[in-house]
C-alpha cells in the first residue's frame, strides 16, 4: 500500500508565485490534514478535512487554500507566496479524528521561498 | 489552555541504557494521548496512544509510556535504547474543545540521540 502520498518532495518558489502541493491517500480515510513544520515549533495545522467536500480552517491558514472533490485527494494551495511560507508541508489522515485514530502521515514536500 | 510540553529539546542516552522523553499536557475533560516518532526526512509515525484503561501503554518498536493522571504527564520510555532509536519524538494530545473538531496540540518535539 501507497499510504499518504505527497508531490513535490522540494520546490523552490520566488515571492509571489503560486504552486499546488498535491496529497492522495489510498485507505480510504475520511480526515485528512495539512501541516507546516518549522524548526523547534512542532505541528502547525494549516487545514483539515472530515470528508469529501468539507474543510475547516486549522490554526494557521492565511495565505493557503484547499479543496477535497474526492476522497483520496487534499491538494493545498499557496497564492502569492512569501517567506514567510518558508517550511516543511505534511499531508495526513486518519480513519476518525473523533475516536483517536492514528494519524498516517506522507513524507513531506519541503518548499523555500526566496 | 490547553496545551502539550515536552520539557527536553534534546535527550542523550547510552546505547543500552534505559531511557524517557517527557511530555506534559494540560486539557479538559480525560484525554486523548499519542507519541509519534520522525526520522530524518521522513513523515511521522505513530507509535503508541491512551485513550482508556491501563495506564502502560506498549507501542511499536519496543517504547512503552506512562500515563499519570495526577500529574498530568505521558512519559515515553524504553528499557533498552538502540542507535536505531536516535530520532524526533512528538507527544500529541485530543483537543477537547467542542469546536476542534477533535484535532491534535502537538508538542515542539524532541530530539533523542542514542550514542554507541
């Protein structure tokens, strides 16, 4: 099994370019998550999802955006990137955030922007 | 607020030697506790979660943790450290706010290093 898959692995952008982070996962899990890892910060969670077609808002979501037309994917967007976008991305997902299901996480797509 | 502390930026333990990660948490209500580990340039895995009942956990790998209510910590422990050990680990815990929706408050992390 694939698991969580994320694309790109490294990305360099310059401000103000836009790109796509794209995540898939194929266990059929209803939540799916992003986060942003800095340095001695742990998890920032930019974005989540209960199921096709619902997202919320994380603790830290200006300057992204998301969308979840299907279950297997959660692409994140970054507009008009900033320095400040400067981090590690990880996609994840469970089978019931509600009941503590482990979180299954993809290996991450590390982005600067200069 | 609630919130998850993991005091240690950094812990060193001989290979072979017992060791312990701390995390501390604050939150309502019983919680939802889980450790997850992250080698280099990898995702996160799980290793071991409370949710209920006995309050030592066994998980992947060998770790074990420990559940204390009355001082509100979920240690993460093994009798015998191996190099192979030598990675980032994570104390999470269940936000208990009617509107997180059940999302994780992570710790910062700490690096363990297990030397030969």
């Amino acid at each position: 099994n694939a698991g969580v898959t994320q694309t790109p692995k490294f990305r360099i952008l310059k401000i103000g370019q836009s790109m796509t982070l794209q995540c898939t996962q194929d266990m059929n899990h209803n939540y799916m998550y992003w986060y942003r890892q800095d340095p001695g910060m742990g998890l920032k969670l930019i974005y989540y999802s209960v199921g096709a077609g619902i997202t919320d808002k994380g603790e830290v979501p200006n300057g992204y955006n998301v969308s979840r037309s299907t279950t297997e994917d959660f692409p994140l967007r970054l507009e008009l990137a900033a320095p400040s976008q400067t981090s590690v991305y990880f996609c994840a997902s469970s089978y019931d955030g509600r009941q503590g299901s482990p979180l299954h996480f993809g290996n991450g797509t590390r982005l600067t922007v200069t | 607020a609630q919130s998850v502390a993991q005091p240690e930026d950094q812990v060193n333990v001989a290979e072979g030697n017992p060791l312990t990660v701390k995390c501390t948490y604050s939150v309502s209500g019983n919680p939802y506790l889980f450790w997850y580990v992250q080698y280099p340039n990898r995702g996160l895995q799980f290793l071991l979660k409370y949710i209920t009942g006995d309050n030592l956990v066994k998980g992947s790998y060998g770790f074990e943790a420990e559940f204390n209510k009355s001082q509100t910590s979920f240690h993460l422990k093994k009798p015998s450290a191996l190099v192979s050990d030598s990675a980032l680990y994570f104390c999470a815990v269940r936000d208990m706010k009617g509107d997180s929706n059940y999302q994780l408050i992570w710790g910062a992390g700490t690096k363990l290093i297990i030397k030969p």
